[in-house]
C-alpha cells in the first residue's frame, strides 16, 4: 500500500455505479446480501461469545471503512452501547450519511484511517497495511484479530488493499 491509497479508494467509489450497489448491498431486495449479513452475525456473536463476552454492552469498537454504517446498526442490535462505539469513514458523503442514520452518541470520523485521532485505529492499520501490501490485487482476504488489554476487539479484512478494521468477517 501506499501514501497515496486514500486518493486511490475515493477514485474507485467514484467509478462505482450506485444504483448497481444499492441493489448488490440491499437487505430487502438481494437474498444473498441479507444471507450474507446474517452469517456475518452469527459468526461475530460466536468469536465474541468464545471470547468470553456475555455481552456487547460497554464495549468499545471500532470500525474502519464504515461506509454508511449498516456494520455500526448491526453492533447496536446486537447490544453494543452507542456511545460505546466508533466508525471511521473516508469518504465525506458516506460519513454524512452514516451520521444521519445512527443513534446519537455513535461516533463517526472523517478522514484518513492512518490518521484518525483514535489510536488503536492507526497502529491496527500500520500492520494491516503491512500485511496486505504483497497482496495487492492478489483477491486475497486477510483477517486479523486483535484483543485489546481494556477486552475490546478488533477484527479486520483487507481485500484488494481495501484496509478495514471492522466486524464483517
């Protein structure tokens, strides 16, 4: 990866056909979107029950790459405290529109991930970069899961040097 990988992600969302995604991402209109979310789910709640967690209530999380935070609703159905949680976004339209549609008290920050004022968040994607850069292009997942001394949790994917640390694998 490079310094100049958040102007490459903004021109690949430029050249992306949003009515194409609505209908690829829509729970209502593409079973396969709604099955997928649903695995996801029930994948997240066993890491985290075989973690130990009895509950998502209090516990700080974050996502990078939020998008317009269908991942950040899916934490709060799932118990996790609003304010409890942080979603960092790139790209300025996604970020509006993730702030639009959460509770109050869900924190959402613009910008670069590497240089997002959350810590965790810089050193994360520091060694996820590493680790995804010989992959680039590749179609290679990596995931990654990191415990933090506080008993927050981490979980991340990079696919085609798309950096996430997010909950969706």
């Amino acid at each position: 990866m490079t310094d100049n990988e958040p102007l490459a992600v903004k021109a690949r969302y430029a050249r992306r056909d949003a009515a194409a995604d609505e209908a690829r991402y829509s729970l209502y209109a593409n079973a396969a979107a709604l099955q997928a979310q649903q695995e996801r789910l029930r994948a997240m709640a066993r890491i985290w029950q075989a973690h130990g967690w009895s509950s998502l209530a209090q516990r700080p999380m974050l996502e990078v790459g939020c998008g317009s935070a269908g991942n950040l609703h899916d934490l709060v159905r799932l118990g996790a405290t609003p304010a409890c949680l942080t979603g960092l976004e790139l790209l300025p339209e996604r970020a509006a529109a993730a702030r639009a549609s959460l509770p109050a008290g869900v924190a959402i920050v613009e910008g670069d991930a590497a240089l997002a004022p959350v810590q965790p968040a810089r050193a994360a994607m520091e060694a996820m970069r590493s680790a995804a850069a010989p992959a680039h292009g590749s179609g290679r997942t990596f995931i990654s899961l990191q415990v933090g001394r506080d008993g927050s949790m981490q979980c991340g994917y990079a696919i085609f040097a798309s950096i996430f640390i997010a909950y969706n694998h």
